[in-house]
C-alpha cells in the first residue's frame, strides 16, 4: 500500500524561508513518493492569533502559499484544520488517556513560558491536538522541522498508550493490531534549522525573517539587515555561525554557492567582490531566482479567492473519508 504523508504548518504569520527549507520544499517532494496530506493549521493558529479578520486572512495566504510553492492539489489532498470536525473529537479522546507530566514537559509550552508569555489552555494542549492531527489520517510518515520532532515522540507515545489500553490484540513490537498508526518523523539535517537575520533560528517569535512573499522591496530589506561582524572585505571571513554565509548556502545553488563560499573564506578583493555587501546582494538574486515563479503564482492566487477555496473544500472532502474509518475504530475501542 501506498504509505501515507501528513504535515501541516500553522497559519499564525508570513510564511519565511525557514518554512520553505525547513517543511515545505520537503512537502513538496514528497507528494510523489505517497499519498499526501497537508493542511492549513488553523485551529493552533488561534492560539496566537486573536483578530478573527487576520485568521481568517493567514489562513487564506497560507493556502495560497501551499499552492504557489508547488502542493498539487490533484497529487496531494491540501485542507483547512477546521473543515474537520473529527480532528476535534480525536483531541479530547486522546486526552483521556495522556499523563499531564508529558504536557508540562513539552518544548513548546515550556519555551513560551520563558519567552514571557501567558500561558493559556490552549497552548499546554497544543501538542495533543497535533497528535490528533497526525493519528486520525492513519499517517505513516510525517516530515517536520527539528524543532517539531518532540511532538512526533509525544505521538508516539501516546498512540502506543491507547493501543494498549484499548486494543487487546496490539502488539507493540510489530505494532500490529493497534487502534492507531505508529508515525515515523523525518527531518533533513542539512536545512534543520534555518538561521535567521539575527543568527537565531529563523522565527516569525523572533522577528528575524526573510520572507517568501512579501514586497520586492520588503525582502531588499531584510537582506540588507541581516547581522554580519566587521571583518574587512580582504580579510577571510569566519564561516561558523554566520547567519549570512548558512543563508546563502541554503538559497544559492550548489556551483554558485562554491563560488561565494571561496569568495568568502580566501578574502583578498574589494568592497564590491568580496565585503559582505556583495554577499547580500548575491542572496538577494539567488532569492528572486529561486522564489519569483512562485511569488507570481501566490500574486494569482491571491487575486482568485473562489478557486482557492474550491480547492479547500474538495481537500476537506477527501481528508474526511481518510479520517472516516479511523474516527470510527476509535469510538467502538471506547465504547462510544
Ligand atoms: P515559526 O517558528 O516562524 O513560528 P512555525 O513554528 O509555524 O514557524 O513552523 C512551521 C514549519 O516550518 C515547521 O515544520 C517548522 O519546523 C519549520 N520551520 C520554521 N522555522 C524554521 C527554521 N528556522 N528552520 C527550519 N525549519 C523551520
Ligand atoms: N505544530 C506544527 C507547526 O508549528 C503544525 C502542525 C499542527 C503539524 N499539526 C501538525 C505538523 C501535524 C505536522 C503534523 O509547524
């Protein structure tokens, strides 16, 4: 059988290129390798969005974005969060069988909380609506960023608690005979972490983005504002932990990433060939060469709203009947 792919990537901002490298060129490629699944992940949006008018929004451009950066809808089966009343059902059954600990531990809710924020419901629960997520299309392979792949072990871990506790016949070695799926995560390690302008990892959190569809003049920007030391340009330039150098290794192709890379390490030339003005403005052409099919695409998209939504909608119909037989299994396991 053909294994199944799932991902989805929240509608809680613009989308940067460390979405790109980090998730959705991995989205991309995988539509041929399975049946794919993605989705608009407006439900965990709300947790940081508050202005209905802006969700509604993100989750629109999110959608166009999707499709602009290369999900086919007649590959893949591309849907909004919300258009699946099951996902939510699922989330509270799964909560009746998870230890607290388990969410009090979470990464993302313990980052926040350090960041300063509030802690709210929604957020501690956060990771239980994404196993939710994962475990009612019966997903087999689910590609995430680095920072994602506690929630995956989370899943994990939970599925295989419910299984046990619901399915007499699992066996946990093969895992057969489970209510659910076991996933597998995968990340790339080359593109794990994307740095963004400030050397952090990229992050709408941070403000440190370089974006995939803003205005030409928006991404000149910030380009040209991305955090570099004083090395002079004939001077060689440290490689580690330059924000510049990994961004351009991400974006350049390979022969003309050699050549900046030499550039940069040998020093030598002048403000104009080898000053890390120069370098900016090589990233600046390698992001219109690699991004400006799509940005004109998302420019279309945006400009037709009914035929992006007629797109959700037939995603939403198809991601249902996925979910249909296992939200089934799970009711009759729990006697409901
Ligand atoms: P943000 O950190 O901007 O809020 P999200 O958490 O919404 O981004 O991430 C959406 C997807 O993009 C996730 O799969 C995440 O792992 C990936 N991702 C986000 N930022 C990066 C980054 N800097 N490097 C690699 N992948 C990233
Ligand atoms: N939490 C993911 C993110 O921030 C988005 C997401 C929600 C997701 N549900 C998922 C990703 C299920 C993979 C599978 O990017």
């Amino acid at each position: 059988m053909a294994q199944r792919i799932l991902s989805g990537v929240q509608s809680s901002g613009r989308l940067h290129l460390g979405n790109y490298y980090g998730a959705i060129r991995e989205f991309v490629r995988m539509q041929d390798e399975g049946e794919a699944l993605y989705f608009i992940a407006n439900l965990h949006a709300l947790n940081s969005v508050r202005d209905p008018v802006l969700a509604r929004q993100l989750t629109f451009e999110t959608a166009c974005a999707f499709l602009a950066l290369g999900i086919d809808p007649v590959k893949s089966t591309l849907f909004r969060q919300s258009d699946i009343p099951e996902v939510g059902e699922l989330y509270w059954i799964l909560g009746t069988v998870l230890p607290m600990s388990d969410l009090e531990n979470a990464h993302s809710y313990k980052d926040k909380l350090a960041h300063g924020a509030s802690p709210d419901f929604g957020l501690f629960a956060y990771p239980v609506l994404m196993a939710a997520d994962i475990l009612l299309y019966d997903s087999d392979v689910v590609p995430v960023g680095k920072d994602q792949r506690q929630h995956l072990e989370l899943t994990r871990d939970w599925a295989g608690k419910f299984n046990r506790q619901y399915a007499p016949k699992y066996d946990s070695h093969t895992g057969q005979g489970g209510v659910f799926k076991l996933p597998a995560g995968r990340t790339r390690d080359e593109t794990a972490s994307v740095p963004g302008r400030d050397g952090q990892k990229m992050s709408k959190t941070y403000g440190n983005t370089i974006d995939l569809f803003g205005t030409d003049n928006e991404v000149k920007k910030q380009i040209n504002s991305i955090k570099t030391d004083s090395t002079p340009p004939e001077s060689p330039k440290p490689t580690e932990g330059q924000a510049l150098y990994d961004l351009l290794k991400v974006v350049l192709p390979e022969a003309e990433f050699a050549d900046v890379h030499n550039r940069w390490v040998e020093g030598g030339g002048g403000q104009t060939t080898h000053g890390y003005g120069f370098f900016k403005t090589r990233l600046l052409e390698g992001y219109h060469a690699t991004f400006d099919p799509a940005r004109k695409r998302y420019a279309e998209l945006v400009a037709d709203p009914a035929e992006v939504e007629r797109q959700l909608k037939a995603g939403a119909l198809k991601a249902r009947a996925y979910a249909a037989p296992v939200i089934d299994r799970v009711r009759k396991a729990v006697g409901l």
